[in-house]
C-alpha cells in the first residue's frame, strides 16, 4: 500500500500538470497579455454613491475551451481512482441485521445466510456473505424439524473454524448390499462437487475410508475445476476378510485392510464420486456380512469397530452420513497480490494478518498474535481486539 507522502507526492504533481493543461485550455497567457498594469494613483476619497462604468471589454473566452474544463477534471477524478483504490469505495461490510446463527450453528462473516445459493453475494441480504460463501438455513425433519445450515445446496454444514479456515461438514455414505429378496447386488454411490466455489476437500484430515469383508471402492475425482481440465484423480482402497470365521479376524480400532481400509487424498481435490469394484461384492457371504461401504470422512475420530463389516451398524449409528472437513480460502489470490487490491483485500480488520493458502491457491485472515475477534470484519467491537 503506497504511503501518504507519496500519495501527497503525486497528488501535488498531478495537480501542477492540470493547472499546466487548463492555463494551456482557457488561453491564459493570451489573456494576460491584453492586461496592462495601472501606474500608482493618489487614492481619492469615494462617494457614498459612485457614478456607475461601463467596464472595458476583455478578451472572451471561446466555449470548446469552457466545454473542456469539466472533461479533464473528471479525467483527473478518475485517474486517482484508479492509482489509489483507498480514495474510493471500499469492499461492503454486512449489515447488523444479517442472520448469524442457525439452528446450534455459529455463521461467522465472510459466511452468512442467504436466500439462496445464487444470491450469496449478498445484493439482497445486506452482504451478510462474500461471494461464495452464502450458506441456506433449511428447517429439517430430523430432530423435531430443526434448522440446518447448508452449503452448496445440500451438504449440512455443522462447524466453521475461522482460525484454521475450516468447515466441517456430513457426507453421504455410499454402499453396495446383497438384497435377500432379489438376490442381487444393490449400491448407491454417492459424489460431492464444490468446482468453483471457496472450499477444497481437506487433504490433512480426511480420509477415503472403505469397510467391508469383500469390498474394493474406487474414488475418482478431479485435481481442479471438474469438467475444466483438471488432472484427473482416480485411488481406490480394498477391506477383506480371510478365513472361514469372518469375525475372528477383525480387530476393533485397526483399519488396516481387515474389514477396513483408509486412504489420502491429493492437494486441491473439489469433485469426487464412489464406485465399487462389482467383481468384489458380498453375494456368497452375506449372511455374515451383507453390505460393503464407502465414504470420504474426517478421519481424526475415527475409530473402527468390528460390528461395522458384520452389520449396519456403521450407516445406522451416523444416520447414513459421516463428518468431512472442507478447507476453505479468499481464493485465486495470494496476500502478496490481494494486499495490492485495498479495494477487495480482505483482512480489513486491525490488527489482522493474511495467510496463503496450505490447500489451493487463496489466502486466509487471522488476528495477530495477542488479539481475538473476526479479521474479516472493519467493525472494532467485532474484528480483531486485544485480550
């Protein structure tokens, strides 16, 4: 950001050079030279009611050269503007009127709820959200009709971490069954695309987890903007169960390719979708275990359990879904770019600091060291505040 003195600086010069350009327009070098200096008089004392004159004429000023003067001084307005972003608008705060919690859920800015997925910008809603980051607030049947924050449409979200620049979220679990009625195989594979928006699927804390006794999932995805080019991204992982006694041998807390498998997953990931090897299915063992399952999830708390490849123990106790962590940033730019851009840097507050991204491009804000409060927020008893 450009000091005040250079500001001044060539505030001065920019100034001189338009006094330079209108004495050039109005011709006042011509008009001066049809002046001339009066000799010294003795002063006479006036009248109470001096004889009016008729002044002598002076030169007139031609129109086109009036006609320019207010052209070049928006000129000028609007090359500050330009040089110096601070001289105008700044990036739009939110409204004290924006929703900031739904249901048990903490909304903290640049998040905030709106209408809809498509007017997160916040227009409508007093800029409760930067773009992209608009959440819904839906009443669910779950729980006695509670409201749920909802990103991307509808994926529950049910944390946000400024600090870390984190959202935890649930995922659908997919699986693949044996139907005793029908005696076939039976899946439903489940994806999750966040291509063009703030969020990227967390390398460091998630996991591509895989339970089962005769299970190979694959996770396919993109590496980028899905459908944009993006490096396609394909792993898989494989759970069995050796042995006559299927139970014998699993172990409860290993995860470690009886009964279940865990796998990373790359940088940058925002698209990915299930699929289950059907060569590797469970028609001949189902009475022992019936479905296989396949999830990518916040593996941190994750602890197996051997009643989840014999049962449905692990889809029915999460209600079908399972914590994932989502990393989130101001994207596409890095602090050294955005802190150029006052007019839409986002760390506004003071006693702020930008972070690049560990995840992606982009940047996020936190309070120094010494402060709490929200970095994104101008507003001093909300932004950044000593302890």
């Amino acid at each position: 950001m450009p000091s005040l003195g250079i500001m001044y600086g060539v505030i001065v010069h920019m100034g001189v050079v338009i006094m330079n350009v209108l004495a050039s327009i109005l011709g006042w070098d011509d008009y001066k030279a049809t002046q001339t200096t009066p000799s010294p008089t003795k002063q006479s004392k006036p009248t109470p009611f001096p004889t009016q004159t008729t002044p002598s004429p002076t030169p007139s000023m031609p129109f086109n050269r009036l006609a320019a003067v207010p052209v070049l001084l928006l000129w000028l307005v609007s090359v500050l503007a330009a040089r110096f972003p601070l001289l105008g608008a700044a990036s739009p705060q939110p409204s004290s009127k924006c929703q900031r919690k739904c249901g048990s859920v903490d909304i903290p800015y640049p998040f905030g709820i709106v209408h809809s997925p498509d007017d997160d910008e916040g227009d409508d809603d007093g800029h409760c959200a930067m773009n992209g980051f608009g959440l819904t607030c839906n009443e669910t049947g779950i729980n006695g009709g509670r409201h749920r924050p909802f990103a991307a449409g509808n994926v529950e979200v049910v944390g946000i971490s400024l600090q870390q620049g984190q959202a935890r979220m649930l995922n659908n679990i997919s699986y693949y069954c044996y139907n005793t009625t029908t005696r076939e195989m039976v899946r439903d594979e489940w994806s999750l695309d966040f291509a063009g928006t703030p969020y990227m699927f967390s390398d460091t804390t998630n996991k591509f987890t895989v339970i089962g006794c005769q299970t190979l999932a694959y996770i396919n995805g993109d590496d980028g903007d899905y459908g944009d080019g993006g490096d396609k991204y394909m792993s898989g992982c494989v759970a069995m169960c050796r042995g006559d006694d299927v139970r014998s041998t699993l172990s409860n807390g290993s995860c470690s390719g009886i009964g279940c498998c865990q796998t990373a997953i790359p940088k940058g990931l925002q698209y990915y979708y299930v699929e289950f090897e059907p060569g590797f299915n469970t028609t001949e063992i189902h009475n022992v275990s019936r479905c296989s399952y396949a999830v990518l999830m916040d593996s941190s708390n994750f602890t197996f359990s051997t009643t989840y490849a014999t049962s449905p123990a692990f889809i029915n106790n999460n209600g079908g879904q399972a914590p994932f962590v989502m990393d989130w940033a101001i994207r596409n730019e890095t602090c050294d770019v955005a802190r150029k851009k006052p007019g839409s840097y986002a760390c506004v507050s003071n006693n702020s600091e930008c972070f690049n991204s560990l995840n992606g491009p982009g940047y996020i804000c936190n309070c120094s060291k010494g402060f709490h409060g929200n970095p994104y927020l101008q507003d001093p008893e909300h932004g950044c505040k000593g302890t």
